[in-house]
C-alpha cells in the first residue's frame, strides 16, 4: 500500500450536461474526495481565434453537482478574476456551500485566456495590473466570507460596509488558486488555503519548489496549505504510445505508462508532498461509454492502490 493520496475527477466542461451529473454521481458512491469544474466559455485556441465547441458554465454546473452528490467536495478550477467581481464570487460560492452543506471550494485564478476576453469585450489586462486586481479580490473574497462589513479602498476596486450574508457553513469557506508563476505563488502563500497545478512529475517538482520557496519567503508552513495536482493519465504498455504522449503538445502534464508506472507517478507526487490528484476525462475517448469504462478501470486499478482516496 502507497502513501495516502486523496483522487477527485474533473468532467470535461464539453460533454453532455447528464453525462458530467452522472460522473459526479458515481465519483461520490466510489468515496472518491472531489468534483471540479472549469470556468470557461469557449475552447481555448491560444490566440483570439474562436473554435465552436460546447462549453457549459461553471456556476451553472455546481450547484446541479451539489444537488446530486452527499459527500465529495466541489469546486470552480479555477474561476478568473478578471471577469466575475468579487462581491460575486463570495456570494455564489457562500450559496453553493449551503447548497452542498459545507462542501465548497472557491478555486480563483487571474486568468490568461485570450479568445473569450476578445470575443466578449472583456478587457484581458497586461500581467502586472491582472495580479494586482486577483490580489484585491481575493482579499475582498476572504473578509466578504468572514466578516460581518466590509470595506476595502483598492486601486481597483472600492468596497464600502458591504454586507454578505449568510456566512458559508464551513467556519472558513477554503480559497484554492491555480498558478504556477513566482508572483502569484507569493499571493498564494500569503492569502490562500490551497494551492492547485497541473503536471507531470518532473513538471509538479519544479512547481513545488517554486511553490515552497514562496511559502519560506512569506513565513508560511507549506504543510499548513491543501495541495493538488492533476495530468492526463494514459494506461498502456505500448511504447509507441507512451513516446508520442512524451512528445505531444501536453507532454508536461501527461502520465503515460502501465497501471504500475502511473501508481508510482502518483505516488511521487505524494512524497512531494501533494495531497490530492485530480483525474481529468478529457481524454478518456470520444465515447460516453469508453469515458466511463476508463475511469472505472483507474479507480480498480490505481486508485485501489492508495490507502484513502
């Protein structure tokens, strides 16, 4: 038995609405940890060209996952700032928290995509002004969520004896953010609860160590943060297939290899120090049937392997 490694799933956001409920569904009878959700509106292409393709909305799908499942936890990977203000964030999240009874995560990012921000006429700023707003925000967030007014004078944003209520059931609703870059991870260590990457393992060192010297540099106990990771797993013992996953366009945050050499990457990550590993199915086929035949096969054949999931 391998050190203890907490799986939660991510449904791909373009597959079909019941599909996404019903993974939800069988996730939270396997005792799997969590269902995320990305918080998009258009495929990404990495520039401004727009590709049809479905894409159901994060805040839409939350509640309807909370609806369905009674255990695992449930959250936004990750929801950008630059688009939804914060006085909105705390109150959907604080919402969907008595809607699952105390099961939220509000995951934040200061967001990158550029196709959604040209084609909506929202404004993608330039880095340095995009993490100064993300670091306004969630300031607001937190004392939104926590206190009883408030009032925030930013170069930003202006919050004046602004109430939000209810309060989240949690005691303290958990902010995870998804960064890889120096200057947000020092945000992250300063202002967040838990910290999310993608990559493979040689990826997820190198993040983790950025992200440990940030917490130094800030005076925080990376012990005292949730941590999650989460790559594509590809299960064969072909090596023609592994080479072409280790050269592809998501080489960095691909697992490619037998039952065994997946177990032992995520075991990896564990010994650095990550705690729980986030399955996407976007992968996993074309087919609804193959999608959830492959995630089948990783909770008998990996996830067993854990000694909790």
């Amino acid at each position: 038995m391998v050190r203890a490694v907490k799986f939660s799933v991510w449904p791909n956001m373009g597959y079909p609405v019941d599909e996404a409920l019903d993974t939800a569904r069988w996730v939270d009878a396997a005792g799997w940890y969590g269902v995320w959700y990305a918080d998009h509106y258009m495929p990404n292409t990495g520039t401004e060209e727009i590709k049809p393709g479905d894409t159901h909305e994060c805040w839409a799908m939350l509640p309807a996952i909370a609806a369905v499942t009674e255990h695992v936890r449930i959250g936004s990977l990750v929801a950008p700032t630059s688009v939804h203000h914060p006085a909105v964030l705390a109150n959907r999240a604080t919402t969907i928290d008595h809607l699952s009874n105390g099961r939220m995560v509000l995951g934040l990012g200061a967001w990158w995509q550029i196709n959604e921000h040209k084609a909506y006429g929202i404004e993608l700023e330039p880095p340095g002004r995009r993490v100064q707003r993300f670091e306004e925000a969630i300031q607001i967030v937190r004392a939104l969520t926590s206190q009883d007014r408030t009032t925030f004078a930013g170069d930003v944003y202006t919050i004046t004896d602004a109430t939000a209520d209810p309060k989240p059931i949690q005691s303290r609703l958990p902010i995870l953010v998804g960064t890889a870059g120096p200057r947000m991870l020092r945000l992250v260590a300063r202002y967040a609860d838990e910290w999310n990457t993608w990559g493979n393992v040689a990826t997820a060192t190198s993040r983790r160590a950025g992200f440990s010297e940030a917490c130094v540099a800030q005076g925080r106990d990376e012990r005292s943060m949730h941590t999650s990771v989460q790559a594509l797993i590809v299960i064969t013992e072909s090596a023609d297939v592994i080479a072409r996953a280790g050269a592809g366009a998501f080489a960095d945050r691909t697992l490619a290899g037998s039952v065994a050499q997946i177990v032992d990457a995520i075991g990896r990550y564990a010994e650095l120090g990550f705690d729980e590993f986030i399955v996407p199915n976007f992968n996993f086929g074309s087919d609804r049937q193959q999608r959830q035949e492959r995630l089948e096969r990783i909770d008998a054949d990996i996830v067993s392997q854990f000694s909790a999931s």
